[in-house]
C-alpha cells in the first residue's frame, strides 16, 4: 500500500516522456491553479469556521438545541440526536465528535444510536459543501440552493428516524 504514490508518479512521469509533455510545467500550472482556488473560497471557510465557532463558544448553539427540543420529543425525534440535526448541515467533524458521544452516552445499537449513524451517512455538511463549490466559481446569490439542500438534511433526518424504525424496532 505504501508504494501506490510513488508507482503512481513514476507512471505520470513515463507517460509525460512518451508523449513529449514538460511534467513539471504542467504540475506547476495545477498548483498554482490550486493556489488561486485556494484564495479564493479562504474567506468564506474562514467566516464559516469562525461563525461555528461563535455558536458554540457563546452558548447559542445550546440554546437552539433546548428550544427545539420539546417539539423533536413531540414528533418523535430521539432528543440525544437534536444536537447532531442542527450541527451535521454546518460542521462535519463536530457532528462527527457529537455521534460519538452519542455512541458513549446511548449506545451504538440505541435507538438514537442507531439514527444518528444513518443520518451521518445520509446527510450533508450543507453550508460548507455550498461555501466551497459557490464561492470556487463566485456565485453569490444561493437562496434556491441552500433552501433545498436544507430540506434534502431534513428529510434525511425524517428518513433515518422512519428507517430505523422499520428495520429495527
């Protein structure tokens, strides 16, 4: 496994001598094509970290969770999960974190254990697929696109709860 790379760039590089191409010029024109893309979406993965960050350092994000509680534990919705639901469309890797605690606290084969991990299969980091792709080609105006998205994650949410419940309980 450790050999794929360097067998993979020695055939890039026999390749390129076969069919007279300067390797090391076009690698220097992807990368810097790289660099500019980079420049590009920085600020707003920037202003996406920072906004995640504030929600959570400020306490918001507890307060949002709290308020939507009584209605998920309404309809249903196991309330280990809330925190997950709201976090999964903004930020990856703590929802990620959030599913293990849940994992800790519940179980893996809980109910909310088990919801939890299809909705991490099923669902997007919305907000910061939408800032990557929109911001590489400078589109501003993505109100359509993040209201369906949006409720592509809560059907997720509604179809990971119902799956469950079929297939398990």
């Amino acid at each position: 496994m450790s050999l794929v790379m360097p067998v993979f760039a020695c055939i890039i590089v026999v390749f390129g001598l076969f069919s007279k191409t300067s390797v090391f010029d076009v690698f220097l024109v992807g990368a810097r094509e790289g660099l500019q893309t980079l420049l590009t979406i920085a600020p707003t993965i920037i202003g996406l970290v920072f906004a995640v960050e504030l929600l959570k350092s400020s306490g918001a994000a507890e307060v949002i969770c709290n308020a939507v509680e009584p209605a998920a534990a309404l309809l249903g919705f196991p309330k280990e999960i809330v925190p997950m639901a709201l976090l999964r469309p903004v930020s990856g890797s703590g929802s990620g974190a959030l599913l293990i605690s849940i994992f800790e606290d519940c179980g893996a084969d809980s109910f909310a254990g088990r919801v939890a991990s299809v909705l991490a299969g099923s669902s997007e980091t919305t907000f910061y697929a939408t800032a990557m792709y929109f911001g590489c080609v400078n589109v501003r105006n993505i109100r359509h696109t993040l209201f369906a998205a949006l409720t592509a994650d809560f059907t997720a949410l509604v179809a990971s709860i119902i799956t469950v419940r079929l297939f398990f309980y």
